[in-house]
C-alpha cells in the first residue's frame, strides 16, 4: 500500500450517540415537514410530505436497530 493511504481502524465507540443524533436530527425534520404540510393547499405537497415521513418513519426504526445492535455490541445491553 503507497504511503499515506493508510485505512483509518474502525472506530465504532461513538456510533451510538451519532444515530441517535442522526434519529433526532430526522424527528425534527419530520415535525418540520408536518408544519409545512399544515401550511399548504397543495394536494400533491401533502402527498409528498406523506409519503417522505413515511420514508422517515422506517429509517427511524432501522437506525433504533442499529442503536440496540451496537449497544449489545459494546456491552451496554444485553438481551
């Protein structure tokens, strides 16, 4: 391997705390959205706004699996 292309080690102690920022970053996005869709009379805004949070839904809940894998991972849970 050439000089100075070194893989960084994988360090995974934080990726908790990220997902779950990344989780909360995403609630507030959804809330922004409903605000917006509140706002409009577009049928089709709604309906996109919709399907988007529906979207933000199911990876909410896949990054809350992620969060409970590496907290069993790093021995903070266990089940």
């Amino acid at each position: 391997m050439p000089f100075g292309n070194k893989p960084k080690p994988d360090d995974r102690s934080d990726n908790v705390e990220k997902l779950q920022e990344m989780i909360q970053n995403t609630i507030e996005n959804m809330e922004r959205a409903e605000e917006t869709m509140a706002l409009s009379d577009s049928d089709e805004t709604r309906r996109q706004v919709e399907e988007k949070n529906e979207r933000r839904r199911e990876s909410i809940e896949a990054m809350r699996e992620e969060v409970r894998d590496e907290a069993r991972a790093n021995g903070q849970i266990t089940e």
